[in-house]
C-alpha cells in the first residue's frame, strides 16, 4: 500500500529545551505510516529556504518519505513556539507570523495529480489550505482529513463530501454531542468519522456502526505528534486489514508510543538564539 500526505509542515521549537523538531500533521502522518508498514510514503508541501526547512527534509529524507513534488519558495518555516505543562502537554505560545505558508496556498497541478493518482489514499488537513483541491483530488485517491476543531457545519458542508475518512477532536464535548457529529459527517458523505477525545480515548464510526477505543497507559514524556500517530496507525492497520476494532487498538499503541518521547517523531536541532 501507498500514502502521500500534502499539505502543513513545521519546526516546533520547544524554548524549554532550547531545541527543535521537524513536524507538522501531514508530515507527521506521512513519517508514521511508512514507519508502520505503508509500502511507500511520500510529501507534498511548500518548504522555505531557511536552515529549519532543510532539517525537516533531511528528517524525510532518513526516514525514506519522498518530496520530490514538494515546493521551495524564499521565505522562513512555520515555526511555532511551544512549552510544556506539568501534565507533559505541549501548548503552543505563538510564533513568527509571515511563513511561506502563510503568505502563499499549495496550487495541485495536473502533473501533482497524475502523481498521486499512483497512490492509495492522500492525507491532508485543516491547516493545509487545500480546501479548494479536494475535489480534484478526491478523483485520484481517497482522502484522509484531520479536522481537529474545526466542526462549524459551513466548514464540515465544504469538506466531507470529498473525504473517505474524517478524523475530528472532541475532548471537550459530551458523548451525545460526540455522536451527533459523527452522523452529521456520515450525512455529509464521509464514510469513517473518528472522534479522538484525550484520555477519554476515542469514538470511531463506520457507516453508522460504533467503535470505542480507550487509550493506552504510557508513562508520559511528551504529547507533541500523538494525535498524528493515532491517525497513521489506524490508516496503515485498516487500510491493509479493513479490521475497525484491530485498526483502533494499534493506533492507540502508537500514539502512546508518541508519548514516551519527544517531538512528533525525534530528531532534535539546536535552536539558535534570538
């Protein structure tokens, strides 16, 4: 089987160690699934010119995730500034404004198109401002979207129509709010809507039918990337054994494993002084 994730990636500077780690959902999903068994992985994403975008394609690079189609353009990473909690929660503190991915929006080409017409499902995300391109896209490959709080019914009404699998964050609602969700997307045309709730674990669907998954006790190091773990893990384990409750229990193992180290999937670099 064969992935390609399109869209966000980021170096997440953690000031209390004076370091940073390669990141981002789409980066992340895509390290992790070819970590987890995808045949192939590959990146499609708009990198800048600085010494943290070329960290983040080195990390790709040892980790065997292509991204040969991804962009280069003047202009610095996304670099979000992040510290952690007492409960070893990351909470991001803000960060420099202006990044390429701020200023510019991924345009998929027809050339983009026949690629990923080569692979078996595409990951995007809220944060990747493809919105527009998924119509198209959806026409190559299924598609896999982390919504994370992102639940306005103009946004789901944009979206789910063209995704196979939606995957939201709802640690904050209760369990009647959990399920009305899931059927509103279900409505909208996604096929399998994943609720992931924190340590209240998470509430699967397919099709109308019900998974619950606890979480897996870990001793905690860092959260950084386990929600993107928790996404890779399910798509690698169902998209190869269409087993739901098998799928939901991996995923649980690996976004634990997330947990006991730090950064969405290692390789720290010394972050240089402002």
């Amino acid at each position: 089987m064969k992935m390609i994730a399109v869209g966000d990636n980021v170096a997440d500077c953690y000031i209390d160690q004076g370091l940073y780690y390669p990141g981002g959902n789409c980066v992340n999903v895509a390290v992790n699934c070819k970590r987890n068994g995808f045949r192939e992985s590959a990146y499609i994403g708009i990198f800048g010119n600085d010494d943290k975008a070329q960290h983040i394609k080195w990390a790709l690079a040892q980790e065997g995730v292509s991204y040969e189609r991804s962009r280069t353009m003047i202009g610095i990473s996304g670099q979000p500034r992040v510290n952690l909690t007492p409960e070893k929660d990351r909470v991001f503190i803000g960060g420099p404004k202006d990044t390429v991915q701020h200023v510019v929006r991924l345009k998929i080409t027809p050339n983009d198109l026949e690629y990923m017409s080569k692979f078996d499902i595409c990951h995007t995300s809220c944060y990747s401002s493809l919105e527009p391109e998924l119509e198209a896209i959806k026409k190559c490959c299924d598609i896999s979207f982390d919504f994370s709080d992102m639940k306005d019914n103009k946004y789901l009404e944009a979206v789910c129509p063209h995704v196979k699998y939606a995957f939201l964050s709802g640690s904050d609602m209760s369990l009647s709010k959990v399920k009305e969700l899931i059927n509103k997307c279900h409505m909208l045309g996604a096929e399998i809507v994943g609720i992931t709730r924190g340590s209240k674990g998470a509430i699967f669907s397919k099709e109308g039918k019900l998974f619950e998954q606890d979480i897996v006790p870990v001793k905690v190091v860092d959260t950084m990337g386990a929600g993107d773990s928790f996404i890779a893990g399910f798509l690698t384990y169902y998209i190869q054994s269409g087993d739901m409750a098998a799928a939901l229990k991996y995923a649980a193992k690996c976004a634990a494993k997330t947990c006991t180290f730090y950064g969405g999937f290692g390789y720290p670099h010394q972050l240089e002084s402002e």
